[in-house]
C-alpha cells in the first residue's frame, strides 16, 4: 500500500441496508480519509443468487456489477454499475484506495439444469467414494439470459465444475458429489482429506477455459472499476497455484502492484506459513489466528494470560504479510463464523493491531458505526446491537499517523498487564506508550527514552498527566 502506517476498513457487514452502500461511500469518502482510513475493502459487487438481497459470496454473474435485470433486479446488494463505478471514484479522489472482494472458489443458482454423472463422495473424507457412478440432475448450466453475451458469451456448464451438493432429483443439498471425470483440487487445505469443496457449484480451476475466462473476467474488471487491489475469498479452498497465475497477468499487464488480502480461515498459523509459501507470497493474509487469540482473551477475563497475546500468530511470525482484524461479515453474531470481540475488549484489541509497527490493521464498519439487526440465531433474545467504537477508533487511527513511528520496545513480561512504546524518527518526532491490562487495576513501568516529558490519556480513561524521569520512564 502507498500510504505510512495504513489503515484499512471493511465497509460492509452481512445486514448491511440494501440498495445504498455504493451512494453512500460516495457520499462518506471524504470523512473517512479525513479520520485515516487509507484503504476500504469492499463487498462482492456483482450479482448473487438472491439478486437484490445477495451478499456477494453466492456469485451467479461476475460480468453483471448491477447492470442487467436478472435474479429479478437490476441493482445489486449495494447498487448499480454506474453508483458502484463513481463510488471508486469518490474514494479514490479522497485519497482512499479500494480493494474488491473477488470470490472464485463458485458460483451459484444457475439458469437451468443438467444431467451429470457423478460419485458421492464422504463429507468427512472426500478422497472416499461412497458409490458407484449416480445419474442425475443438478443445476449447472449459467445461461445469462439478461446479459444477452454482452462482455463475454460464455455459457457455463458442468464441464466447468468438479463437484457439486445439490442432486435436483432428489431435491437434496445434504450429498456431496464429484463430477466424473474431475478431480478435487490439489494444493488445498487439508481438512476433510481435501477442502476443495466449499458450496454451490465448485469451479475447476485445472481447466483451460475456465482459467482463460477469469482472467478475461479480470482484466474486464479492472478496466471497468478502476481499482487498486483485491480481497481474495476462501483462498484455503482454491488450489494454491490459482491466484499467483491470475494476479501475476494482472500485475504484468497493467504494471501495478495491486496490493492483495487473502482470507485463509485457519486458527493455526502453520497453515498460513505454507500458504504464503505455495502461492510464491502473491497476497498478504487476514491473521485469523490472531483473531482466535483475541477472541479468547475477551471470553477469558483475567484468566488470559496477556503476555502470550500474539503467540503463534502471522503478525508475529510474517508481519510484512499480516492483515490484522477483531472482526468480520462471518464473525459477527448471528453468522457461521460467529466469534466476536467481547465489546469491554475492543479498544484493548484495536489498540494492539493499530498502535504497533506489525501488520496492516482493518476496522470493522460494525464497530465504526454500531449495527442493530434481527437476531437470526435466537429472535426471542431481541435484536443483536453493536455498539460504536468510532470517537475511540478516530482516535487511534490519529495516534497511528502521529506517532506511531521509529523503534518500538515490548513490554510482555507479564500475564495481565502488557504494554510498548514507539519513540518516534527523524521526521516524526513525538512519541507514545501503549499499556493494557486485564484485570480492574495494574501499572507498568516503561521507557519512551524521552526524559521529563509529559504524556496524556488519549482514552479519556485517566486523568492525570504522565511525566517520565531523568532515564526517560515512568508508571
């Protein structure tokens, strides 16, 4: 990314308002430069199964960005083409660069059905067959009725795709079948023998034509959205030979380095490591293992132990490739992923991915704004309500930009209260300490190597000024 200390945001969330986000990004983009968001990742913006309600991640046209009437709607989600294309504008203008989900792991809700043979394989081990050869019906055939060939006339059919869950005869989602003649893709995660198979209609990436397509398909994109970079879905379920092939035409052809993010769901952060090595580096990764540290220390209280906060994590391991988060579209409650930040823990936890030298952080728009939506999951508990962080996250995207610069010095040394200090450089010359604890009351002493200099609370949380001693210290 092209700006010191970025900050990027997930400016969407699963219950976000339908028909606006683009118009209102437009209308937004010169308050959040202005607070430090550097960078906005954006959802999927072409049309999903459920049309105007879809999303993004059930991808039934990616050549259609809310320009067609199809799915029973012209607009996306979050609006149509030409919103979507001036809303790029507006940031960009702004100051902001845009990166685009891109999801290539399937598509969804085709137009018509086809007869395909297949094998039902164990969901448990999909390397197990679990029968012979089945005849049946599944829909697989993307037509595009709406977009008429307009862009590209590829029509998509189950010679496209290496599996599938849905058998239409039957009216049944609950087998998984691979298609004859296919195979699973290699270089994936291993869970369930190969996760290749994720939902919908699983796309082939060893075929010609389909790789032909996406990368058709991206340079289309690109050219039309006239975005910086990408956010690339469920990488671990994708052959880890796919996004260095497309990305490395892309970067070729247009001699940009499009800044990339992959989502590779994994707590463990061996998986990332040998991701990051198979594809040659080509994207960065949200650290979800730090994520599930984070998520821990706020459902533990004082039982966590601080010190291990960043154990076994990318940001510690591969900062130069680690996107930091608290929460996400999947995390937030209610969603399949649900595994929110504690709400007393998120300014500790935005403090950690913002205030330090490692990593990129991402603010959640959930936590920027706040969120009240249906409670899917138990509607007898009453609304979910996310409360707003923003007067904080403002604040601390201020001190990132101001101060947080030169060496930084850790002090880990205890299990509930942690803290470090950034000295500052030749062309930033203020300085700043970071102390967190978990439990009601703690102190630590630490250095900024500024003798006699006084520190306030940008928190609000203590009063009192902070004068360190003669050896540039203090509590």
């Amino acid at each position: 990314m092209g700006s010191t200390n970025p900050v990027m945001m997930q400016v969407f969330h699963w219950y976000t308002q339908d028909g606006v986000l683009w118009e209102e990004l437009t209308r937004r983009a010169p308050d959040l430069a202005a607070a430090g968001v550097t960078s906005v990742w954006m959802p999927p913006a072409y049309k999903g199964g459920d049309g105007a309600s879809e999303i993004g991640y059930g991808v039934y046209d990616l050549f259609d960005l809310g320009e067609f009437d199809q799915k029973e709607s012209v607009r996306t989600k979050y609006g149509t083409k030409e919103q979507l294309v001036s809303c790029v504008k507006a940031l960009q203008a702004a100051g902001i660069e845009v990166l685009m989900d891109i999801v290539h792991n399937h598509m969804d809700n085709a137009d018509e059905r086809e007869e395909v043979v297949g094998q039902e394989v164990n969901w448990a081990d999909r390397d197990e067959a679990v029968s012979n050869d089945i005849t049946f019906h599944a829909f697989t055939r993307f037509t595009f009725p709406g977009r008429k060939g307009m862009y590209s006339e590829k029509i998509w059919t189950a010679a496209d795709f290496d599996a599938v869950s849905y058998n239409d005869d039957e009216e049944s989602i609950d087998k998984l079948y691979i298609l004859k003649g296919k195979s699973f893709d290699k270089g994936v995660n291993r869970e369930h023998g190969n996760y290749a198979y994720l939902m919908g209609n699983d796309i082939d990436h060893e075929s010609e034509e389909v790789q032909e397509e996406l990368i058709k398909w991206g340079k289309w994109f690109y050219e039309t959205t006239g975005c910086n970079g990408f956010r690339l879905d469920a990488v671990k379920h994708i052959t880890s030979a796919w996004f260095p092939k497309w990305l490395g035409v892309l970067r070729s052809t247009y001699k940009k380095d499009f800044f990339t993010v992959g989502e590779y769901w994994s707590s463990d952060v061996g998986d990332l490591h040998e991701y990051i090595d198979q594809s040659q580096g080509c994207c960065s990764l949200f650290d979800v293992p730090l994520h599930a540290r984070l998520h821990q220390a706020s459902t533990s209280g004082s039982n966590f132990d601080m010190g291990s906060l960043w154990e076994g994590t990318l940001m510690k391991e591969n900062p130069d490739k680690a996107v930091t988060f608290l929460d996400n579209h999947d995390t937030q409650p209610g969603q399949a992923l649900q595994s929110t930040i504690e709400p007393w823990f998120k300014p500790l936890a935005y403090a950690f991915i913002m205030l330090r030298r490692e990593g990129i952080p991402c603010i959640f728009i959930a936590d920027y704004d706040g969120a009240t939506y249906p409670n899917e999951k138990d509607p007898e508990a009453g609304d979910v309500i996310i409360s707003s962080h923003r007067t904080i996250l403002d604040a601390f995207m201020k001190v990132r930009r101001e101060y947080n610069h030169g060496d930084q010095h850790d002090y880990f040394n205890d299990s509930h209260c942690i803290g470090w200090t950034r000295t500052g450089d030749d062309t930033h010359s203020g300085s700043m300490a970071v102390v967190m604890t978990n439990e009601e009351d703690n102190r630590k002493y630490m250095k900024t190597f500024r003798p006699n200099t006084s520190y306030v609370d940008i928190t609000k949380c203590i009063e009192d000024t902070i004068t360190t001693d003669d050896d540039g210290g203090a509590e």
